[in-house]
C-alpha cells in the first residue's frame, strides 16, 4: 500500500529542494544529503547513519566551500534524525530496551528477554521481564527532566488477575490488574519532576512473569503515538519521514567554511532548532565563518545577493519544509 500522504510530502520536498538549487546559492550544506557527510576532516570516511561523528559537509552549492572540523575527534559534531511529528519520547533503547536496568531489594535476580514474545501488532518485536521475587524492578532511568507534566505508557500481558506495580511517568506509581491479554497502561504526574519508568513487584503484586512493548515516556498529559527511540541521535515513528540534522554541544564542535569576500548585500540562511533564519543585507568577508552554534542544525547556506520576496518565500518553504518549523525570522 502507498501512503499517500508520505509521497505528496516527499514530492514536496524534492520540488522544494530543486527550487533552492535554481536560486543559485554560494554555499548550501544539507545534513539530509548523507552523501555530503564524512567522519574525517579529509572528506574519506563516509556518514553511513544517525549518531557518526561529523567532520566535513560538501558545498552542494558545488562552488568547494565545504565546512570542516579538524580539531579533534572529541569535538566533532553528530548526525542525528528525528520524525517529522518532532521529538517525544524521553526513553533511550525503546525497542531493545538498551536503558532498562535491574534494581530493588528482592532476592535472586530477573530476566530481560528481548524480542522474545509477539506483540500487538503481530511483530516479535515485545519483551519478557521475568521476576524472582517480590520486590524487585526493571528500571529505566530518566535524563534530567524540568518540573512539569508527564505522561508515561506501556504495553502490558500478564495471567489474569495477576498484578503489576508500575511507575510510568517518574513520580507517581500503581498496581494494575492483569487480564491474560495485551493493555495499554498509563500514569500520568502534574507539577513533577520524573527520575525513572519502573515495571517491578513492589508492594504485594503477584506477578512474575509479565511481556511488554512500546514503553513511552512524554511532555504533557495527552499519550501520542510511539516513537522507536535508540538513543538522543535516532528517533524514528511510523508513517513520519525522518528529518536528519547535525546535532552541537553549543561549546566547542562547530563546523567552519572558508569563505572569499562575498561583500556587502549578502543573504545568509538556516534553520535550526529554533526556527527558520533568513538574513538579509549582510557583510561577509573573507576567512573562516563558524556555522550557527546549534543544537539542531538542519540547513546552512549564503547568497552573494539580496533576494526577491518571491525568492525569500521560496527559500523559507524550503527550510520549513527541511526543519518540520514554522517560526521564522528575518
């Protein structure tokens, strides 16, 4: 089956891209281009995928002003992707549950069983936590989280009337009641400050063995579709296409594009993660120019003109479309 709504939007995105190339750039880096990306600063090694250092971007404008960074392998900044619905999901290893660790004071020990039982959708893709003893969890630490609201979710089996303890969203926890079939359970904390997502046999629960899938932890109160999370650089989501950038640490991993004198009148552009720039009237001179220190860089480019409000509009559809933003600066 086509998703036609995908096709339309990568129709979009291809017309949107050839549309910047007729506008004749001096210097255009695009981070969804893998072809451009390299690990080493001499341009050999490719990117291949999401969390490889980058080290040079190739100039698609093809006038050879190519961004590099020769300092160290320390501080090179990394390929990342994420959906085009936007980031969400703050569990690391969602699929192979990588971030689940074992704790408790329990005796014995449990059993993480990956891709071990079929899940929901019919894939073999849901795990197997089998317990030892009461009192014992599978914990998945948070990232540092600000105070605020929080939704957690999981996909539950277990033998009926059995019981589970469960802390999804990091500071509230509940029994649940098993029912021999899959159920999607959820806890939510307003005003909080989440720490961990547990599964665990706390406070009396009888379960031992239980299987879960698509374990999902979130800003707000209101669940939203799944986001396959490997770690902060490969977030994926079915039915979104992946929108890649090259992540900074805003210290000390820019990339740097030797530039000529480009002069005064100059149209210097990104997007980024706080939305779409489009400068205009611009001085660049010669030497090295750092990119914009971002966090999310998805776009990077400069005319050696002032452009048209045609053109400025062609260009910002470009860089929305690019970036999945719509706030915009000029």
């Amino acid at each position: 089956m086509i998703d036609l709504g995908l096709n339309i939007t990568s129709v979009a995105l291809r017309n949107s891209r050839r549309g910047i190339e007729s506008l004749n750039p001096k210097v255009w880096l695009d981070p969804s281009d893998l072809r451009t990306l390299f690990q080493d600063p001499a341009g050999t090694i490719p990117v291949t995928g999401s969390a490889q250092p980058v080290a040079y971007v190739t100039d698609k404008s093809r006038h050879g002003h190519h961004a590099v960074q020769n300092v160290s392998d320390q501080n090179r900044p990394t390929l990342a992707r994420h959906p085009a619905s936007g980031l969400r999901q703050n569990l690391n290893g969602t699929s192979d549950f990588s971030g689940w660790q074992f704790a408790g004071s329990g005796a014995g020990s449990c059993v993480l069983g990956v891709d071990a039982t079929v899940a929901p959708d019919g894939s073999q893709t849901a795990a197997r936590l089998a317990f030892s003893a009461a009192n014992q969890i599978f914990r998945h630490s948070l990232n540092p989280l600000p105070s605020g609201d929080y939704v957690g979710s999981v996909w539950i089996k277990g033998a009926a009337a059995e019981t589970i303890r469960c802390r999804l969203s990091g500071s509230t926890e509940f029994t649940h009641t098993l029912n021999g079939d899959w159920q999607e359970v959820s806890g939510s904390v307003v005003g909080g400050s989440p720490t961990s997502f547990n599964v665990g046999t706390w406070a009396g629960v009888t379960a031992r063995v239980v299987e879960v899938w698509h374990p999902q932890h979130e800003a707000g109160l209101a669940k939203t579709p799944y986001q396959k999370r490997v770690n902060q650089f490969d977030v994926t989501e079915a039915g979104e296409r992946d929108i890649w950038y090259i992540s900074g640490d805003l210290v000390d991993d820019e990339l740097v594009v030797s530039l000529p004198d480009f002069g005064a009148g100059v149209t210097e552009f990104w997007a980024d993660e706080n939305g779409v720039t489009i400068n205009g009237a611009q001085t660049i001179g010669a030497g090295e120019k750092a990119l914009p220190g971002s966090a999310r860089l998805y776009s990077y480019g400069i005319f050696d003109r002032a452009l048209s409000e045609p053109e400025t509009a062609q260009l910002r559809k470009f860089l929305e479309m690019r970036s999945g933003t719509s706030t915009s600066s000029t």
